[in-house]
C-alpha cells in the first residue's frame, strides 16, 4: 500500500514498513546508549550511538509521520530508563520523576532543532543540535537548581579512562562534543551515500572525507593511549591514607544499632587495618569514613552533643599523627522571630532549625573543620526556588528535602601536630561528598584553592546492587584525569577505592562487605588546563548555540512577516 499526502506539509505519509523501520531505529539507539553506562569498556559505541536517533528523525520528517516529538521522547525515556532506573530504588517518585523530567529537556533540545530546519538548510541545524545540547550540558553542571547531569555524554568514557586522557584539558563536556563531531560525521556520509552525492564527488572528496572522520575517530584515543603511557603517575610526596568501609544498612541504620555500637563497629574496622600493616604512628595519616555515618552534631556546640566525636577523640588520643575524616547529619539552631533562610524549619520550642550534610575532620586534640554539601540531591536534599517552593513545601506538611549547602568550596586540612599540640605540618584535602563527584567544575574548584589530595565520601547502598554505585564509582576516574589529583574514595557499603591521576582505580573493596583499604596516596601540586582554565568547551558551545539560536529567531521572524505583507 502507497503512503498517502499530508495535507498540511504535502509530504508522504509514512508507511507501516518506515514506521516499523523507526522503531527498530529507536531500539538501536537506546541499546548503543546505554552500553556505555551499564557495560565495562564499551564507551566507543557512543560515537555512533546517535546514528539510529538521527535517521529516525530523518526518515519520519521525509514520511510525514506525526507527532515526532513522541518518538524523540520515547527514545529518551527508555535511555533514561534503561541507565537511571536504580534512582527507584531509594524513591520511586523521584526516580520516574527523574527519567520523565530528564527526557523532557533532551525533547525540547530536538524540539528546537526541529524547529530551526525550517529556515536553516543543509548542515547548518545539526551544528546547532550539536552546540545546543552540550550548551544545555553545561548549564546542567554549573547554573541550574534543578539538575541531574548522571547522563553526560561524555561520562559514557567514564569505564574506559584510558582513550579519554585528553579530559584534563576539555573536561568531560570534550568528549560530549567529540561524540556529537563523530555521530554528525558518520550520519554525514550515510547521507551522502544515500541521497546519490557520492555519484557527483570528484575523487578528492570520495577519498579526503572517508580519511577525515577517520582521523577524527581515531585522533584523541592515539593520543590519550601515548599520554596514558607517558604520564608520570608517581608523586613527590604521599600521604598515608586508611579507608574504613562499615557496611551499614541505611534502611534499618538503627533498628539494629545505637550511633555508639555503629561507632564501635567502624572503629573495629580501624583496628584491623592499623593491625594488618604495623602503623607507625609518628607520620601523618588521613582515615576516612563514609557520608552521614553519624547524625545528631549541634555545629558549635559538638562536644556535647556528639557521642561520636567523644568516641573517636578518645580513640585517636595514642595516635598523635592521625585525621579522621567522616560525614555527618549537621545542624544549625537560631532563636528568632523569622526564619533564617526559607530552608529553616519550626522546632516546638519556637526556634528554626537548618540541616546540612557535612563533612568533619579531627585529630586527637578534638579541634575540627566543617565543610557542608554544597550540590544538593533535588527534592531528597534541596528544594530548588526555595522562595517559591518553600510555600508548597509548607501546604505539603514538609515533604522536600531542605539541607542547607555552601555557597563556596571549602578544603579541610590534614594537620601534623608536636608533642606539645602545635601543628607543624598541614596538607589541604577537598571533600566532594556523594553526588558532587559527578560534578567536574565543582571538583577542580578544590584544586584552585589548594588541594592537594580529593577524596569522595558516600554511602551508595540506597540504591542496592544495581549499576548506579559502579556508575558513581567510575565518574571519580574522570574527575582524578581532570583535576590530576589522586583520589581516595570512602563508601558506606561500596565500592571504596583509591584512583590515580590517570583514572585508574589501582585498590577497591568489595560490595556489600565491611572492609578497608591501607595504602599511600599521591600529593600533587600541579594544575590541570582544565583546572586553570575551566570548561572552555561548555562556555564555547553555549555561546555558538545562543548565536545561532538568535540568527534562527530573527529569520522566522522575518519569514513571517514577508509572509503577511505577500
């Protein structure tokens, strides 16, 4: 059966046979997409991954088919789907509110190019869908309140660090747009080939092109393998560092134990690692524990009301050298008439109260540094437009998250004391904890203020035995090659490790197993382009983007009124 004409645009109707042949399209790109964030090792097939997406797009503009918005948000929600489903796990709402919402803004990108094919012709619009979407990307990372950046394109590479060694210079947002300059090139020359062009190319072009997206598939990854080889992956100094990995449950964290017998249970763990390699207690050594294992801290007033530091003070007092870095459910108190900040909640006794999600370190002098969370889980942690959504929060009975973030990084120091209490050594650490490791510039904003060392506390064990903690572990190994910093991850259940500057994870424990790491990290002192210059390509790309957008609108416009005077 011959498709008919669509009325409105003159164009073919699409056929059940182009229909089938779309959505077989659609299923390609879902598979190619997904790959890379579920399976180790597969991050090159996201330089064709697009491919299907954009011949889909093709063969339903050139067949009349309607409604294509539906299928551009069909393929996004399964991608979303088939990568983020673990978010589920911890909330449902959130998670299917995640995939949908996410979706959404990767539609309204291919909306807008869609809409820009009406004036623009030729290659020109997908350029614009190329620069349009890593702009997008970039505001995800550095501007938007309301943001879930686990899909980066660019992330896909997370599992095979090696071919991504050049991240130090573009950060991730490089590899969004080298897959976008890839995908473009390929479906390029299917086109070519396609529309009957190859015919009229003379022989230059049948040979030069071809060479050319060669070149591009294979510039970068020659290069980051040699880099990769090449780079110098041992510091001048280290420092001795102990991860302590506790296994608790945080769906039953004290239905079973007290804070006091939780802190027994890390301490235990600390006393087999101290055990198992013989430490010497006049050097220096960082030990880590997970994001919130203690909640309950009054901030400035801590020795009263945290069992937890009275316990560990008390533990590190024949231990003259060691910091102990941990998480912990902080918490802020002010008599007034109003509230502090529209984060604040009512207390019974008439006083607000604002939470934060923190980060202590200490010695054995019981001194400490506090740094809070400054990129919130949206909804769990933070109430994005707070002086809007503050009102429906309060309708609701409170059901947002309302944790109170810095405004500005902040390092925690690793000190080194005399036998007389002075500090004589001190080695700046930064401290991402949980979701801000999926956040490049937020980590190189450690590095600019000194940072020596990174390390990541979290607790991944709300979302189960699911890909989302190896996800969360692998975008630690982008953020060490950006920063050129060693990084020394602590997780709650897992996957605790200790990466070097070239991504590598050279120790990690087991999941869902109490266990610990003793080993030496890596100080270094060197900074990264990228961290000396941050993300030119997002700023790039999102400038191109917001230029060509304006040529479009100005075009339309001017189309339609040439049309009204015609």
């Amino acid at each position: 059966m011959k498709p008919g004409i669509n009325e409105k645009n003159g164009k073919p109707e699409a056929s059940r046979p182009k229909v089938r042949i779309m959505a077989i399209l659609l299923a390609l790109f879902v598979i190619l997409a997904s790959l890379p964030f579920l399976v180790p090792h597969t991050g090159l097939l996201s330089l064709f991954c697009l491919v299907p997406l954009l011949c889909m797009e093709h063969i339903g503009t050139e067949n009349g088919v309607k409604r294509m918005w539906l299928w551009h948000y069909s393929a996004f929600v399964l991608w979303n789907a088939a990568t983020t489903f673990w978010v589920c796990n911890a909330t449902v709402g959130g998670g299917i509110f995640a995939v949908l919402a996410n979706a959404f803004q990767m539609s309204l990108i291919f909306g807008t190019f869609r809409w820009s094919r009406r004036v623009l012709k030729g290659i020109l619009p997908y350029i614009f869908l190329a620069f349009l979407w890593i702009a997008w990307e970039h505001w995800y990372l550095t501007s938007a309140q309301i943001s879930w950046p686990w899909l980066v394109l660019g992330n896909s590479f997370a599992r095979t660090a090696s071919l991504v060694q050049w991240y130090e210079f573009t950060g991730a947002l490089g590899g969004s747009l080298w897959i976008w300059a890839c995908n473009l090139g390929l479906f390029g020359l299917m086109m070519w080939a396609a529309t009957g062009r190859i015919a009229q190319a003379g022989r230059v072009a049948l040979v030069s092109l071809p060479l050319m997206y060669i070149l591009l598939l294979t510039a970068l990854p020659v290069y980051s393998l040699l880099r990769y080889k090449a780079k110098d992956t041992e510091p001048d100094s280290t420092l001795d560092v102990i991860v302590l990995q506790p296994n608790i449950d945080p769906y039953h964290k004290f239905e079973a134990l007290t804070q006091s017998q939780q802190n027994a249970l890390l301490l235990k763990e600390f006393d087999a690692a101290l055990a198992e390699e013989g430490y010497d207690s006049t050097g220096i050594t960082l030990a880590l524990a997970p994001e919130t294992f203690t909640g309950g801290i009054v901030n400035g007033n801590i020795e009263e009301t945290s069992i937890t530091w009275r316990q560990f003070k008390a533990y590190l007092q024949d231990k003259p050298g060691m910091n102990l870095l941990f998480g912990a459910s902080t918490y802020d108190y002010t008599f007034s008439k109003n509230a502090p900040s529209y984060n604040a909640r009512k207390c019974r006794d008439g006083s607000w109260v604002e939470s934060h999600n923190s980060a202590i370190i200490m010695d054995r002098s019981g001194e400490t540094e506090t740094y809070h969370k400054s990129k919130l889980v949206v909804g769990v942690e933070m109430m994005p437009y707070p002086a809007f959504f503050s009102k429906i929060d309060n309708m609701l009975g409170g059901v947002i998250g309302r944790c109170v973030g810095q405004d500005e990084v902040s390092l925690l120091n690793c000190v080194q004391r005399d036998s007389l209490g002075r500090i004589t050594g001190r080695i700046p650490v930064g401290c991402a904890i949980c979701y801000e490791s999926v956040y490049p510039e937020h980590c190189t904003e450690y590095v600019r203020k000194g940072a020596e060392l990174l390390t990541v506390i979290t607790n991944d064990a709300w979302w189960g035995d699911t890909p989302g903690y190896r996800q969360h572990l692998s975008y630690s190994s982008l953020r060490a090659i950006e920063t050129g910093r060693y990084i020394v991850r602590c997780a709650n259940t897992g996957i605790s490790a200790i990466i070097n500057p070239r991504g590598d994870i050279l120790e990690e424990t087991e999941w869902w197993k109490p266990a610990h790491i003793v080993s030496k990290a890596g100080l270094e002192d060197r900074k990264t382009f990228f961290v000396t210059y941050g993300d030119i390509t997002g700023r790039i790309c999102s400038l191109m983007a917001i230029m060509i957008l304006m040529s479009v609108a100005v075009r339309a416009f001017v189309a339609r009124r040439q049309q009204k005077q015609a």
